[in-house]
C-alpha cells in the first residue's frame, strides 16, 4: 500500500508539473504568469505551444478553448512530438505541415468530427457510454468528468451543459476540452488517442516509438485565439475537488455559488470547472 502511495503521490506531481506550457513557443504567442492561458495575439500562425515536460503512457494533456477568433479558416491542431522544444532552433511556424515534416511528430487539425486510423479487418470499438464516470482507453483510466467543457455561469448555462454532456456542441466550440495522450501497445510502440469533450476519438496514429520522450502539441491557429491548460488528476482528488463536490451537490445551479460566503478563487473553480 505504501509503494502504491508514492507511485499514485509521483504520477500526480508529474502531471502537475506537465499541466502548462513550455517556454519554447511561437513567436505570436502569450502566455500568462503560470503559463497555462496562450494567447494569439495577432495574425493566425505562429500559435505553436508545447507541454512542458514530456508525457507519461496514458497521461493526457488537456486544453480548453478559451476564445475566438472570427474572420480565420480553420482551427485547433493538436498532436505529439518527439523533438524536446529546447532543442529546436526555430519554432516552426505552422504544426502541419513544418513540424510534421521534421519527423517523429504526429498533429491533427480538430474539426467537427475526427477520423480514426483502423486496420484491414478491424471494426470501430464500442465507446463508452457518455454518464460512465471514467473514460477507458486501452488500460487507461480516466475520470470523465475534467474532459467535458462546461459553460460559462449565466442564463441557460445548465442546457450548454447538457449538450456538453451529450457531445453534441462541435469540437472547435468555446469551452470545448480536447486532449491527446498515447498508449503503450504490446509490439512496444504507442498509439495517439484524441480525446475531445470526454469521447475518445480512437487511434489517431498508429507505432508511435517510445525509445524517446514524447511531448504534447497545442497550435492555437487560426480562429482559435486562446486555450488553457485543464489539469487531470489521477489517483486521489485534491482537497479542492472535494470541497467543490460537495459544494455543487448542496446547489440548485452553480449561480447559486456566488451567494456563497467563500473564498473567490474557490467559488471560481466551482463555477468554471
């Protein structure tokens, strides 16, 4: 029990310190004092953001976008990379097709629906129902409810969240949560899931290698102008988890919570995530 307390208390330390962003970025990007909010500040290139460590096997990064941006074509692109951002001279100005085609990197463009890579004779696996409280991926184990974006507290805000729930808002939408983790197979390689709102996309690259650290890839482009770093935890919820739980079953709505006699930063977690 108390080998199995360390590797859970290491895993959340590491994704911890993975939940933001690296300083390597693109030259048109923001980030905020905890480098967990990028900004396109202006054109609709050079959006390109990367985790700030490299990923642990099943350890997803998760964004959310935070706004838009009208008047560009296209959208979120999201994907893994086996080149350490220090070690890159230049920041490539677009993920596809410029990091791509460095090499040992896999990015894909989010769009309204994501085709999955299958094999000859392999079938769509069943996916998890949507009210189940974890999302399994190979032997991945998730909790579902950090990947579903919510809106924003104000009128109607309880229906955005029931078409959040049922994944029927599209995935470039404010508020929309997309991740991407990989997966170890037997043969020794990997395989890139994206997760978006929840639901697992399926495989989105097959044999990624594993002999090097895999990085997560963020290009804020085009008519996305700003996500944030969502944190996951695995293993034990925080004290602030709880405390928000608990809170949010003793309320009608989560306006509610602004008549709270609580501390701001925890009536804001409770309201937005």
């Amino acid at each position: 029990r108390g080998r199995l307390k360390i590797a859970v208390a290491a895993m959340a330390a590491r994704c911890r310190l993975a939940a933001r962003f690296h300083h390597v970025h693109g030259t048109n990007v923001r980030l905020d004092a905890s480098r967990t909010l990028a900004t396109r500040v202006e054109s609709f290139a050079n959006g390109l953001c990367f985790s700030q460590e490299p990923l642990a096997p099943g350890q997803i990064f998760l964004v959310e976008i935070e706004e838009k941006e009208l008047g560009w074509c296209g959208h979120l692109r999201v994907g893994l990379t086996a080149h350490d951002p220090q070690s890159l001279e230049v920041v490539p100005e677009y993920s596809l097709p410029d990091l791509v085609n460095m090499g040992d990197t896999w990015v894909f463009a989010i769009t309204r629906s994501h085709n999955r890579v299958t094999v000859d004779g392999e079938e769509a696996r069943a996916r998890s129902p949507a009210w189940e409280p974890f999302l399994l991926i190979e032997r991945v184990r998730i909790p579902r409810d950090t990947l579903v974006g919510r809106s924003r507290p104000g009128r109607y805000s309880h229906i955005l969240d029931d078409l959040y729930k049922a994944n029927v808002l599209p995935a470039t939408a404010r508020r929309s949560r997309i991740g991407v983790l990989y997966a170890l197979q037997p043969d020794g390689t990997a395989d890139m899931h994206i997760v978006i709102n929840g639901e697992d996309m399926g495989p989105s690259a097959r044999h990624l290698p594993t002999t090097r650290p895999l990085y997560a890839v963020v290009d804020v482009f085009a008519s996305t102008k700003s996500v944030r770093v969502i944190p996951v935890e695995y293993g034990f919820p925080s004290l602030q988890t709880l405390c928000r739980l608990v809170i949010q079953k003793h309320i009608v709505h989560r306006l509610a919570i602004d008549g709270l006699d609580l501390p701001p930063p925890l009536k804001s977690f409770c309201q937005h995530k």
